[in-house]
C-alpha cells in the first residue's frame, strides 16, 4: 500500500481544512477526506510515495472538485444558514473560530466556478505549485493559473466608477452613504454588548425594522429609541458575532453568516454622527454578494438583478 494510515492520520487535519474551504462544510469535508483515504488504500501500485501529503491533497482536491461539479449540474445555490442542519451548522462554525477562517471568505467561494475554486484555494490559502493544481484540474498550468486569476478578480471588492472617483473627499452622508466608521464602532459594541457604548452611538429616535421571521415569537418588527434598541441588540450579540462586512446586491452591509452560511442582512443608516436606522432582512437566494471596499469608500452598485424588494 503507497500510503500508511499513520501518514493518513497526519495529513487528515490539513486534508480536512483543503476540503472545507472547497466545499463550504465540515460534514462535506469529511467525507471528502473519507472517499481520498479509500481511493489511496486502495490504490493498484506497490511503489512508495514520496510525499504523502502532497499526493493526498491531490486527491482530496479531486474528490472535491467532483462534488463541486455535481452541485452545478445540479444547479445547486449556495447553502443558507436556515438550509443547514443545526448540528452541521455548528460545526461549520467551529472550524471558522478554531481555525480563524475569514467568515467573509467562505461566502464569496461560493461565487467561483469549481475550477476557480479548487485553483484559489490550493494556490492563494495553501500555496500549493500550480503544476499539482494542474494535475488535479486535467488542465495545463497557464490554465490552472488562469483560473486562480479570474477567482481573484470575483472575489476583489468592486472598484467606484470614474464618476465617483472624487465622492471619497466629501463627507460619507453628504453623498447619501452610511458613516462606516460609525457602523463598524456600532457593531463592535454589539458585538460584546456593550449598551453604554450603542446608546452613544444611537440617534435617541432611532427605528430598528426586522422581517417577522428574524424574531421570537410575538417580538416587534419594529423598535424605536436607543434604550430599546442597544437592550435587543445585546441580547443577540451571539447572532451578531457571526457577521461579517460585505456589499449585498451593490449596497455595504453587515451579514449575519454563522459557519460561513448567510442568513440575514444588517443594514444600517447614519446621519450626525450616529446611528439613524438599523434594518434586518432574511437573506434571500438570489442575493450576490461582493466583497466590501475600505471604510467610507464610494460603493457601486454591481448588480440589481437580485435586488430584494424595497426594505422597511
């Protein structure tokens, strides 16, 4: 046998961690990695491997890019958080804590092509030589390294229009934008809970709209004064740690995505400095999402083919 189970036990912690960035979950990871060990068990060839590492990434990636090529035919969307069993969602969670994953990441992958994905993250997350990346793809390495080019370009931030180019020098609200500073100080006092700090931050006659579904049972879709909003917000800080910074649909917002799998959006508005509204919505399948540029940055819309209706 090429490979021994104890260089298959040391190579399974990195194998797992290949597998989830490619495939979005730690259960589909598993298996993944499972199906790799049986088809290298079971390999016809007496002669040794030289690095067995390096040859069971290989075939890790393989088994995940027929998976990820199964998914397309199938036409299957990205897995939103509420399409995710508890269990599996959980432990999608832990792999990003544990293993300090960009939650942002894992929900712009699912924009590349399999070939895009497999080439971006053996290459970009795992310094894998694209001549191996080749090999795993049945391509050549100008294409393997092609594909890694166009994943880069899906997944960088979109660039403002010439138009907009001197948008940056005036004030965020003069042009009709939230004060991402602003956001980002209010998000990270929900994030702890810190009601003192959200109060400050919160205009006094600030609105917190929210799609019935977001809430417990009986709980109001809307909430006005900073008291009652920064007392809610903390009481979901749990549900706020898993967020992230994104453009939805060409507009910066906060999404909520526990495991890497989204589920709502976070919305907020400014104006003087502080927080005016705060709007939470499901997300919904037809969302796209685009990574975010730097704070205060002009945003372009990138696409409105998936526009939600109009928000609350």
């Amino acid at each position: 046998m090429p490979i021994t189970v104890e260089e298959f036990a040391t190579a399974r912690p990195h194998l797992l961690s290949v597998a989830h960035r490619m495939l979005g979950s730690a259960h589909d990871a598993q298996d993944a990695v499972q199906t790799a060990w049986v088809r290298a068990a079971t390999a016809r060839s007496s002669a040794s491997v030289e690095n067995p590492s390096a040859w069971l990434t290989t075939i890790t990636a393989r088994v995940c890019l027929d998976e990820l090529r199964t998914r397309r035919r199938r036409n299957e969307g990205p897995l939103l958080a509420d399409a995710v069993p508890a269990a599996d969602l959980a432990a999608d969670e832990t792999v990003l804590r544990s293993e300090d994953v960009s939650r942002a990441l894992m929900v712009l992958l699912d924009r590349l092509t399999p070939p895009q994905r497999v080439a971006y993250v053996l290459h970009d997350l795992f310094s894998t030589p694209f001549d191996r990346i080749a090999e795993v793809l049945g391509t050549t390495v100008p294409n393997a390294k092609q594909h890694a080019s166009r994943a880069r370009r899906r997944l960088a931030p979109a660039r403002p229009g010439a138009e907009e180019t001197g948008a940056e020098e005036t004030g965020a609200e003069e042009t009709g934008r939230p004060d991402q500073r602003i956001v980002d100080a209010f998000m990270a006092a929900a994030r702890t809970g810190d009601t003192r700090r959200m109060i400050q931050l919160l205009a006094p006659d600030s609105v917190r709209d929210a799609e019935a579904a977001l809430l417990p049972h009986g709980g109001r879709t809307t909430v006005t004064g900073a008291a009652d909003i920064a007392a809610e917000t903390a009481h979901f800080r749990d549900r706020i740690r898993a967020a992230c910074r994104l453009t939805v649909n060409g507009t910066p917002m906060y999404v909520i995505a526990p495991g890497g799998h989204p589920f709502a959006t976070i919305e907020i508005s400014t104006a003087g400095g502080q927080v005016t509204r705060i709007t939470l919505c499901l997300v919904r399948p037809n969302d796209r999402f685009d990574a975010p540029g730097p704070p205060n940055a002009p945003w372009r819309s990138v696409s409105h083919a998936g526009s939600r209706p109009s928000r609350p």
